[in-house]
C-alpha cells in the first residue's frame, strides 16, 4: 500500500469502483473515444447530481469528508451494496488517529480446549487470517491449517492449496475482499502492511484483486475442497467471534459421502 493510498483511502476507494462501472450498466452510451473502462470522473459527477469539480476533489483527497448526501449518491452511482455503502461512509467519517500498538493475538486456554473436544475440523483465526491454533483433524484436512500459517497467503502462493480449492478463482476473490473489510482503515497495522507488502510483490492475482478495492464479510458458507487422500468433499464453514479471534469450524451433511470421509480422516489420524 502506497503512501498516497494511506493518506486518501477514500479516493483510492472512489477510483477503484469508477472504474468497474459501465456506461451501460447506468444508461450511457459508450461511444468512440472512451480511454478509461469505467465511468468518467465527469459522468459520476452528473449522475451524482455533483460539480465535477467537487468530485475531482474527493478523488484527489482536497474533500475527504462529503455530506452523507453526496455519498448515498455516489454509493447509489457505484452500485455499491449495504456493505460497501456503509464501508464508504466509514472511510469519510474516519479521522486521523494516534498510532496504537495492538496486543499480540493470543488463543486462551478455554478455546484451546473447544478445538481438542470437538469431532470436527476447527482452528482459530486472528484478524489478518493468520491460523493461531487448530486441532488435529483441521490438519488433517490441510497442513496449511495448522499455527504459524497464513490462509491468505497459502491461497495466494502454495500450489497444493491452490489444487485443493475447488474453485480457487472464487475462493481468491472473496478471501481478500475479506482481508480488505478486516483491515478497514487500520492501514497502519505492521502485521497488516508487512502481509500487504508480501503479497503485493509476490501474487499477480492479489495486485489484481487488491487494485479493485472489493470488501466482502467472508462469513458462513458451503465450500467444496479436493483433499489428497479422500478426494472431494462439499463442507459448511461456520465462524464464531470470540473477543477479537475467530473460531472456524468445517463439518459435512450429516451421513453424506463428506462426512463419511471426515469420519475416514479422523481414523487415519488414530494411526
């Protein structure tokens, strides 16, 4: 993240959705002569019902903190949804802050004790995705579920994740809208700009994604995963927030072939 991001995210924010916007999907005509693949500054500003002058200055950061007027219709141009609406105006609203040293993420003891006791996959997150406990079968299900491991990064850079996603394109997309929405306007976080800054020089795909400023709550869901040994296996994803971590737990239908599987990886790992 550069230091012009940092000093103007909601400008970086503005540009990013402008650009996936097209005239079409607002009622203009495209024409001959366009040279940017989404709106024009000028075009937001008309449909906003704003100067584009105005407009010029949000994105260029001489105006970072819009009536809520001005951004319902900005959001209403972008076609942003209620979670990204309301990502925007958190970006106008935040005001420059004191840095603060976060407190190491550390997993309590009682959670410790959840992941030895339950007969399914389940290991705890921190807010950068890093994997600060697991027990047993979560490995077995992935070796890069086990502590001192970064789901974003296994996705991004490991090969044998990549295969083990199913769909590894959807998977990329939301894991790091995700990332984005968890790192909000804390820009300053060493753990968040060091992991940024890795896979900003390492992963094309990241720069991609990163480039168009996609949120997203990567929240409860079904998944489908190509394990090495049992082969594919269609599980749910729940996540249960305890104090600033994450408790993720997978588990299959029960009686379906998945959870027949888990039930054959759980075995295996009696031996």
């Amino acid at each position: 993240m550069s230091d012009d991001d940092r000093a103007n995210l909601l400008g970086g924010y503005l540009r990013a959705r402008r650009a996936l916007v097209t005239p079409e999907q607002v009622g203009l005509a495209r024409g001959r002569n366009r040279r940017v693949p989404g709106l024009r500054r000028e075009e937001i500003a008309m449909l906003a019902g704003i100067s584009a002058d105005y407009y010029l200055r949000l994105e260029r950061g001489r105006d970072r903190h819009p009536s809520p007027q001005v951004l319902e219709s900005l959001a209403r141009v972008l076609r942003l949804d209620e979670l990204e609406q309301e990502y925007l105006l958190a970006l106008a609203a935040a005001r420059p802050r004191p840095q603060r040293r976060r407190k190491p993420e550390r997993v309590p003891a009682r959670l410790h004790q959840l992941l030895a006791s339950v007969q399914i996959p389940a290991f705890v997150e921190g807010r950068a995705f890093d994997v600060l406990a697991s027990n047993r079968l979560a490995v077995a299900l992935s070796p890069r579920l086990q502590p001192g491991y970064n789901r974003l990064r296994s996705l991004l850079l490991d090969p044998e994740e990549q295969a083990f996603q199913q769909d590894w394109t959807r998977a990329t997309e939301g894991f790091v809208a995700a990332f984005r929405k968890s790192v909000g306007d804390d820009i300053d976080d060493p753990r968040f700009v060091e992991l940024v800054g890795e896979l900003a020089l390492s992963s094309e795909r990241f720069r991609t994604l990163w480039a168009r400023h996609d949120i997203r709550n990567l929240d409860g869901g079904t998944t489908t995963v190509n394990h090495p040994v049992v082969g594919e296996l269609r599980l749910h994803r729940d996540k249960l927030p305890v104090d600033d971590l994450l408790v993720v737990l997978y588990y299959a239908d029960q009686g379906s072939e998945s959870d027949e599987k888990l039930r054959l990886l759980a075995s295996l790992q009696q031996y």
